[in-house]
C-alpha cells in the first residue's frame, strides 16, 4: 500500500513525545510519499512561486524541525526494529545554508561567534543534481547528495523532547550516508513505533561544519517503513550503498566514537560468529571511522564496514 501525505500543518509537528496522536496508521511494508518544507517551515514548488508557510499543529513551546508525522505502524511493539527504507528522494529547487553569528564551540575555535552570520542561497537542479550560489561574484556549483536529516522513532521517556539531539531511536542523526537506497534500523521505543521524518539536506560534508547543510525542502520522499520482529538494536544501524553504518551520539565526541566502534564490533561479530577481540583487529584493517555532526548538542560518529571488505 502507497500513502500520501499532503504538505500541511496539520501533518506537522516540532517535537517527539509518545503521547501524540498518530495521523496515519499503516501496515508493515506500506510505503509512504510526502513532501516536506524546508528548515524556516516554508515551501515553494517552483522558482519566482511565494513560499508558503507552516506550523505545528501541535503548538510546543520549543523550537525544532518541522517534521511529518508521527506514522503508527500496525503490530510494531517495543524492543522490536523499524526498517526505514529510502526509496526515492527529489529535492526542491532551492536551499540555504548559513555560518558564523552565533555562539558554538566550532565558531569560537573559529573565531566566528562574533561574525556576522553570512547565508548563502542555493539553486537546486534535481535532474543534473546540481547546486549553485552566487559568493563574491563568483558562481559556484556544488554536487547533490540529498537525504534525510531526521527520521526517528518516539522515545519511550515521557514528556516533550526537542528534535536536536540524535537519540538511540534515531531522530536528527545528519548522516550524508543515508541516500537512496538505503536502510536505516531503528529501535523500536515504543507501541506503534510513531515514526516522523523531516529535514531535507540537499548535500553535507561529514561534520555538518557550520551548523547547516544545505537544507532544503524535498518535492518527493518516498520511504517503505517494515516492522522486524526477529531483530534486537539498542542503537541505528544502517545499510546503504557505501557499506554497514553504525552511530554513536554523546555530548563528549569520544564516547560517541567509542559507541559507534563498540556496535560495529558486535556486527562484524554477528557477521562472522568470531570473537570481540578477532572482530576488533578485522574491524581495524577495513572499518573507517568519521564524524557525522558535531552541532546537534549531542555529537555524532560513524564506523563504515564497506561492501565487499571482508571476504
């Protein structure tokens, strides 16, 4: 079964909580296709087109992501793993993204807090996957590698949880990995699952270095959303065309480091029934570890196995 969504504040909302009413129930396997606005809550369809404006239907007293959702997915139980997989993705013809102006501690170690934030705006081609803005007089073109900044499932904790931290059921992870063609498997925290998704980056270097990608609303995301009742996760593991991917988020970048490397160690082992030790040293010879964000309050990293590494 394919559903769709329509872009509209009543399918929006700004937070996580395992309290919100669904505003679609589906069934394993059933695919989802939407349009999302971009990071200011707006949409336009086509250049020299106004942008039209958006809300959260659910009026939270908290700034955050304009994400879709949340989606109930029928049978899905706590302590089992949601697969989300990216079908398709086709972003908007324009995105922004910004630097400097305010205070983090990349710009202090910049010297940027004190600069005036600068935002540059990019015109999107989804056929060439190209992106071009205008710097000093200069055009300059970037490659397209567009994914989803934030899909998540609702925390079991109760309460209102802003969107910008990663959490170990997914949310705003920024991981450039996850392209079309991807998998991403969450825990699943809760009855229902309540998936939402949101935060389109049109492209994004490992790190996220100035606060933002390119963000930008996406015209077509189309995403199969299967319940695994056979899996057990305590954090996102992913498998895209680059290889298996496993995360880490802490607020001390080393323990999120030592996260993502310790759940690609469990992998490898489970992989090739070998022990902590024989998949620590065949990890050091293939796995590749990077930083995925280092703004969202709790950072992000991420240990690749690439296909065909080992065999």
């Amino acid at each position: 079964m394919i559903h769709k969504l329509d872009l509209k504040t009543e399918n929006l909302h700004r937070s996580f909580s395992k309290d919100y009413e669904p505003i679609l129930t589906i069934q394993s396997g059933d695919t989802l296709q939407l349009t999302t606005p971009d990071i200011k809550w707006g949409y336009s369809k086509s250049k020299g087109e106004e942008r039209v404006m958006f809300d959260s239907r659910e009026n939270e007293e908290v700034f955050g992501h304009p994400i879709i959702g949340p989606i109930k997915i029928e049978g899905a139980k706590k302590g089992m793993v949601l697969e989300v997989r990216t079908n398709d993705l086709v972003p908007g013809w324009y995105g922004n993204n910004w630097a400097g102006g305010f205070n983090s501690w990349q710009n202090e170690a910049l010297g940027l807090t004190d600069e005036e934030n600068i935002q540059l705006d990019w015109e999107l081609n989804a056929k060439t996957m190209t992106g071009t803005t205008q710097i000093g007089g200069r055009e300059l073109h970037v490659g397209l590698q567009p994914f989803m900044g934030l899909m998540g499932v609702a925390p079991e904790e109760p309460g209102v949880h802003i969107t910008a931290p990663p959490r170990y059921c997914g949310g705003n992870i920024d991981c450039k990995e996850l392209v079309r063609g991807s998998s991403l498997y969450l825990p699943i925290a809760v009855d229902g699952a309540l998936f939402s998704i949101g935060d389109g980056h049109a492209v994004q270097g490992d790190g996220e270095v100035s606060g933002t990608a390119i963000e930008a609303p996406m015209d077509l995301v189309d995403v199969t959303l299967t319940v695994h009742e056979d899996m057990t996760l305590t954090m996102p593991h992913a498998w895209t065309p680059s290889g298996w991917v496993t995360f880490g988020f802490h607020e001390d970048l080393n323990q999120a480091t030592a996260t993502a490397l310790d759940e690609m160690v469990q992998l490898i082992q489970n992989l090739y029934g070998i022990k902590k030790t024989e998949a620590t040293a065949l990890a050091s010879t293939v796995v590749d570890l990077r930083i995925t964000q280092v703004v969202n309050g709790s950072k992000g990293a991420h240990a690749i196995l690439p296909h065909g590494a080992i065999r």
